[in-house]
C-alpha cells in the first residue's frame, strides 16, 4: 500500500472541499509558476523556479523533460535525488481527490532515476536510486533500487540483477579513449 495520509471529508466529494484543504492562491501561484517551468527550455531556470517558489526538493543536474507536471496543490512533498531525468509530459502527484476523503502523500524519487515520457506518479510513491520506468507507466507502488519497471499496471520487468547482467554486456567506447583518439588524428 502506498504511504498517504487519508483525511475524510463530510457529504460532498472530497474535490468539493478543495479550498478547505489547500488555498485558493497557493494553488494559482502553483499554476503559474508550473505553466512557466513546463515550456522553459533551461532545465536550471526549471530547477530554481521548482526549488524557490514550489518548494519542492530537487537534486542536482536532474532534468525536467518539456510538459512534466508536478502536483499543482502540494508540490513540496516533492522530492527528486541528484542527475535523474524525468520524462516528457510525465505528471507527478502528491494528491488524490477521491469521493469521501482526500489523502496526502510524499514522492520521493531517488538519484540516477530514469523515468520515461507519459508516465504517472501517484502519492505515497518512493522511486529507488538507479530504477528505470518505462514510458507510460502508472507508478502505483514503491520501485526497487537499480529495477526496470513498466507498464499499466505497473510490473516488474528487470530485477537490479538482471539490470546489471544487460549493462555488463553493453559496449560502450571509453569517452577518454575516443579523446586521445580525436586528440591524435588532430595532430596529423
């Protein structure tokens, strides 16, 4: 089950009582902060506004893909670790309106993450350091540190294991390599 703090709310739905729950201008300035952030090209512009007027903790030369939508209404339960990538027009929320109550929770994302475009974070959701989601993922659950995860509903396609096998085989130059080599056909 997922860590969210469940508040019940009385006769009408949950979404009814939005403005009993969280101010009107918090949430407008959310909006417009968020609107900026998600056509700005500089991920470090991104990086403050989500920092100084949301927030939201996040780490180092991690990248917020064009379109990502952080929660409008509790975006500083927010966290994402250092160098992770979040992916085109994926949304992450810390809030669920459901009929007879609300529930608040904390997503933490770790460091090294790759979360792919078109996916959902729900509330109450840590992402381990090293994990991948694969596009379109609604993330309902905890992910494992250094897994492949994917789909609707999300399930497990890589253990870290099996993860670290696949990346053993891969073949990748030595980007130092490759600068001596450039370094010696300049010479020539």
């Amino acid at each position: 089950m997922r860590k969210t703090e469940r508040h019940p709310v009385p006769n009408a739905n949950s979404l009814w009582h939005i403005y009993k729950t969280v101010s009107f201008w918090k949430v407008m300035k959310n909006f417009i902060i968020i609107q900026i952030a998600r056509y700005t090209p500089f991920l470090s512009v991104k990086n403050w506004l989500y920092r100084v007027f949301l927030r939201m903790k996040v780490g180092q030369k991690t990248s917020f893909a064009l379109m990502v939508m952080p929660d409008i209404m509790f975006p500083e339960k927010i966290t994402v670790g250092d160098n992770s990538v979040i992916g085109y027009n994926t949304t992450i929320l810390a809030h669920e309106y459901l009929i007879k109550e609300y529930r608040l929770g904390e997503v933490q994302i770790g460091n090294e993450v790759l979360i792919g475009a078109n996916s959902t974070i729900l509330p109450g959701v840590t992402i381990g350091d090293g994990a991948i989601i694969s596009a379109g993922t609604l993330v309902h659950k905890d992910v494992q540190p250094g897994t492949f995860v994917g789909g609707n509903p999300m399930k497990l396609i890589y253990t870290k294991e099996e993860m670290q096998a696949r990346n053993d085989q891969d073949v990748f130059p030595d980007i130092q390599d490759e600068a001596k080599d450039e370094a010696k056909t300049t010479k020539q």
